[in-house]
C-alpha cells in the first residue's frame, strides 16, 4: 500500500474475507464467549455456531471488548516496521473497544483511530473508502479529515425478523417483543449519531417486508453515492437475500453491490434473519 499506510479494523465491520485482501486491511478479532469458552469473531468460532449453541441451551453469547494488552500487541509489528496506522472502530456509543484503542494507540506514534459512529458494513463502507485513497498516494491526515467529513453521511439500517436476541441482551423489552410478534412487526433498526435507533416498523412476511425496505431506503437515487452498496444479513435465507441483491440492482445502477454476512459480535446481538442495506449518502443525514 502506498504512503506506508496500513488500513486497520476491528471484526465488527463484517469485511469478508475476500474484501480484506482486495483492500488489503488488517483486522483485530474481538471476543466472544459461549459458556466458559471464550473465541475470537471471525477466527475461530462461526455465527452458526453461535446460533446452534443458543437452540440448545437458551444462552446468548456474550462479547467482549478489544482490551489495551492486546490492541498493544496487534499495533506493535506495523509500529516496528514504522507504518503509519489509519484504523477503524466500533462506534464509541456501543462498546469500550474504541477507548482502548486510542489508549494503545498513544503508546505509538503515526496511529490515527477513526470512531466509525457505525457498526457492521456501515463502517466497512468507511475502511473501503480510506483504503482506495491510501492506494491512490493520499496522505493519512488528509484521509483521515475526508473519511471524518463521510461519517455523517453513511446510511446504516437492518430490518429483523425475530427481536428474541435484542430482547434477551436488554435491548427490547419484553411487552414489546410481545407486541412485535402479535403484529408481525418487523422494526428497522437504524444507527444515526453513533447510536442505535427504531425507525419505520414494518409489518407482514420478510421477504415483502424486505421489498418495502429497500424500495424506500433507495428512494432519493440522486442523494446517494452509486460508487458501492452493501447487502449484508445475519443467516437469512438465500432466496430472500438473492431477490434483495437482484432488487438494489434493477433500483439504482450502483457500480459494485457488495453480499457479505454479518460476524459473530453483530450476530450475537441482532441474531438470524437479519438484513441490512447500507450505503454513503452524498449529503449528511439529519
């Protein structure tokens, strides 16, 4: 990579793997726990596996942050090599992962840590958008001030099927769960300000739900950046997710649709069925 730049993130923003080696970016796990045994997401543990161990015991995973000790360590050899570190975290809103990286970070110097103010491929958006400017001989403070400036602008939202996982880690309260399932409300989740939020509640079957989503979501074409968008769900089934794509497809003529599935630290909170369209927005959203 150009500038002596290495890109970097933490898991949460669901790069696969085939993206991380087209752009080329380093990624830190974060953990989590399934009974006594602790994992690192996208290493050695699956979302399925996560899904399979909550059927049969009833037990959410729990995860963890990135501690200082280990962001240390994973800066470590790039800061011996003398590279210059443009890395991007979880928002701040949602887990102490960016606080401890900023805190390795200053053990160092040339380590830029970029608070996303997203989670999952809202903040992948962030670390492609860094990573074609690095290519291109950008410098890391002038990537830095644009990829700052483009935070305000990422569209991030999920519509979830099933509000058992968001209910059991305390983020839906149980009357309404209850209200949800009686109505068959499929809420939109969407993350403005760095923080999770309930937008438009849908209602009937996914996959028409789905339908209705992306119709709206993609309504304004000449407000969105048609450089890449990203289809990413957390284990839904393929058909629904393949009409999805073929649907933002034939909507707006985006130069790359992306198809990715969430990791183990964002399943482990919205849990399957799952589906989230996100993209860059040109103007920022209020």
């Amino acid at each position: 990579m150009q500038n002596n730049i290495i890109i970097s993130a933490d898991s949460t923003c669901d790069l696969s793997l085939e993206l991380r080696e087209r752009y080329n970016v380093s990624i830190i796990p974060l953990g989590v726990t399934l009974g006594d045994k602790t994992f690192f997401d996208g290493v050695d543990i699956t979302p399925d596996e996560i899904y399979t161990h909550h059927e049969k015991t009833g037990e959410l995973p729990k995860t963890t942050a990135a501690n200082v000790g280990d962001c240390i360590d994973y800066f470590k050899p790039f800061a011996d090599e003398g590279k210059t570190i443009i890395h991007f975290s979880l928002s701040s809103e949602f887990s102490s992962t960016y606080n401890n990286t900023c805190l390795a970070a200053s053990e160092y110097e040339n380590i830029f840590v970029i608070d996303t103010r997203n989670l999952s491929t809202g903040s992948a958006l962030l670390v492609i958008a860094a990573a074609e400017m690095a290519k291109s001989g950008v410098p890391a403070e002038e990537i830095v001030e644009k990829i700052n400036a483009m935070i305000p602008c990422v569209d991030a939202s999920f519509v979830i099927d099933n509000l058992e996982y968001l209910h059991k880690g305390g983020r839906c309260s149980a009357l309404a769960m209850l209200g949800a399932n009686v109505l068959k409300l499929k809420p939109c989740i969407e993350v403005k300000n760095g923080k999770m939020g309930v937008g438009k509640k849908y209602r009937g079957k996914y996959g028409a739900v789905l339908k209705e989503y992306v119709t709206e979501r993609l309504a304004n074409i000449n407000d969105i950046d048609l450089d890449r968008i990203f289809v990413t769900h957390a284990g839904v089934d393929m058909e629904i997710v393949n009409a999805v794509v073929e649907q933002v497809k034939a909507t707006a003529p985006f130069k790359e649709v992306f198809l990715t599935r969430a990791g183990c630290t964002i399943s482990s909170h919205c849990g399957a069925d799952t589906l989230g369209v996100l993209f860059v927005r040109k103007s920022p959203i209020e």
